[in-house]
C-alpha cells in the first residue's frame, strides 16, 4: 500500500515504495497527521531521510535558529510567540522547549509551524 493511513489507536502512517514512517497522535497531537503528509510528499518526491528527518525533529533549537530556519526574524518570532500573529497572519506559534532549557524550540514543532506558513 502506498499512501497515507490512519490507524486505530491516533497512528498516521506514510509509505511509499517499501518506505514506512509513523506519527503518533499521543505524541505530536493533531499535527502527527501534517507531519505524516509531509514524510509522504518526500518519499514521493525521493528527498525523504528518515535519519535525517529523525534528527531534525528530535532536535532542539534556539530561537535565533529556529528564526532563521522559519525564514523570520529573532523580533518576529518573539512578537509572534507572545501574540499569536505572524506577519498579519493569526497562525499558531511553535510551542517552547521547556524540558530543554529557556528560549528552546523542538524540531517537530518548527516542522509543524513551517507546515502551517504554507497552508496560510
């Protein structure tokens, strides 16, 4: 099968030509199927890494990183996080790291956050 499938128990699962990736909805909540259709875009395009894109989500970043990874300036991020609001636009803002120390964003939030700048 190739595609996108939820299962049962919050499972969205991406496969595509003997690729297989699977984001749960306990732990990345309702973007676990946005993260799944993005794995799924990639396997079908052949950029899909699964231990890069592993890395990149585990992965924790500063906000001056993640700023720059999102294409947005260190003063936008922080308006945004404190307001909600993104360049005119209401999007929801990246979740802080709070395991990993102040000012942290993790890489699955970044990657649901560059998701939703698409959407938008």
């Amino acid at each position: 099968m190739n595609g996108l499938a939820r299962h049962a128990k919050g499972h969205w699962v991406a496969t595509h030509m003997g690729q297989r990736v699977t984001f749960t909805e306990q732990r990345f909540g309702d973007a676990a199927e946005l993260l799944a259709r993005r794995a799924l875009l990639a396997m079908q395009a052949g950029t899909y890494d699964e231990l890069r894109d592993n890395a990149l989500l585990k992965q924790s970043y500063s906000r001056e990183l993640a700023a720059k990874m999102l294409g947005i300036h260190v003063g936008e991020l922080n308006e945004w996080l404190l307001s909600g609001v993104l360049r005119g636009q209401e999007i929801t803002p990246p979740r802080p790291d709070d395991r990993r120390g102040a000012g942290k964003i993790n890489g699955y939030e970044l990657a649901i956050v560059q998701e939703r700048m698409k959407a938008d």
